[in-house]
C-alpha cells in the first residue's frame, strides 16, 4: 500500500471526531489536504454542519475555500473545538516536530488554541525519540539572521537557511527558516526552553505537550495512541 493511501486513512479516521457546529483549526501539508477534502464532502452531503475553519496558512486558507469549508477567524472565535494536523516526526510521548511545510507559527498558535489537537499521520513519521529523523524548524526574524546561526551552533545544532527556487524561503509571516540538526534530542524540555528564551527566534518546530491524539496508519491498519498527559 503506497503512503498517500495510508495518508488518506488516517485523515479519514481524524474526520470521524468532527460534529456539527464546531469550530475547527484547519492544519498544512499534504497529509492534511486529505482531512480537507473529507470535511468538505461531509459538508456537502449535509453530515455535518455549521462548521467553522481556521487555516493556519495562506496555502490551507486557498485550499479550504477551492473546496467550499466555510472559515472563520480568531477576531470572531478565540478558542478551537478540534484542529486536525500532521506531522513530521512524532515521538513516544506524542510530542512533536512540525514545520517541514514552513507554517509551524500559525501552526502552534491554532494548536494552543484548541481543546483537542489530533495529529495525522503515516508511519513513517514515528520515533522513539524526536530528531532521529528530522531537524527542527526554527522561524526567525531576519534582522536576526548571524546572530541565531551562531546562537544555534553554540547549542549544538547545525542550522541551514531553507531556500526555494535559489533564495532563502520566506513564511506567512515574512520571516526566515533555519531548519536546524540537532541530532537525537535528549533533553527536549531544556532545548525547548533555551529556544522560547531567544529574542531573534519567532517560533521553532518542537511542539511539547500539545497533541491529544495520534491516528497513524501503517497499511490498511489504523491506530489511535491517545496522549499520557
């Protein structure tokens, strides 16, 4: 079975939680997009209702309205019933890295705002321990740009500006990415510190304690690990 269809299933699964009248966080990237257009079919069909999106890009914020979600803002809604997101690597304790599609901001700031944050994904993307398989993207400001490389190279990463088509890749939020190895992440509590104390940093990728399910599918399996928080 290829990785789209075991995308799929666990998108699919995700779904199942949503009900009527809720308001949801609506996440990026290409396991997510499968979210998306089952939310939308549901609506269509009339399964659910009165069902509000927040996007948590400009690229989730176009895909929803392709497919007819209906969106809402945080001007009118401050708080989240259910947000449906992936991924890059998960560990044992459902903590995670995002930020691989480059909305790791809004991404954070819609799961903080949420009652329940179900992460999505393929098997592929499991871990025992966070950064056995992805570095951790960590948006700064540009002014900042030196001045976080060595920071981050003091803390024993290895960070690389990420670029698209020749020139440094630019966020929503017009900021900088510095996709930074770390290697195995031993400590995640006190990296995690040492990253929301920098000035120059906006956000970084390390998502601790924030996810309440996972739906991972290996093949036509499905499974759902709840959180231990």
């Amino acid at each position: 079975m290829n990785q789209n269809l075991s995308k799929e299933l666990s998108a699919k699964k995700a779904v199942e939680f949503v009900k009527s009248g809720m308001i949801l966080g609506l996440g990026t990237g290409s396991t997510t997009d499968f979210a998306l257009i089952e939310i939308a079919n549901l609506i269509k069909i009339g399964k659910i209702k009165d069902v509000l999106g927040i996007p948590t890009s400009i690229k989730t914020e176009k895909r929803a309205n392709e497919l007819g979600i209906p969106l809402t803002t945080f001007e009118e809604y401050s708080n989240i019933d259910l947000t449906i997101d992936g991924a890059d690597e998960v560990d044992d304790n459902l903590n995670l890295i995002k930020g691989g599609g480059g909305a790791l901001l809004k991404e954070k700031i819609v799961a903080q705002a949420s009652n329940e944050l179900i992460i999505i994904a393929d098997s592929s993307k499991i871990s025992h321990n966070l950064g056995e398989k992805w570095a951790v993207p960590i948006e700064i400001i540009k002014f900042a740009k030196e001045v976080e490389i060595e920071f981050l190279k003091s803390i024993g990463g290895k960070p690389k500006l990420r670029m698209a088509d020749g020139l440094p890749f630019i966020t929503d939020e017009g900021n900088y990415i510095l996709d930074t190895n770390f290697g195995v992440i031993e400590n995640l509590e006190l990296l995690t510190t040492l990253l929301d104390k920098r000035a120059g940093i906006v956000e970084h990728g390390l998502f601790v304690n924030l996810a309440s399910k996972l739906i991972v599918a290996d093949g036509e399996k499905v499974k759902i690990v709840t959180s231990k928080q």
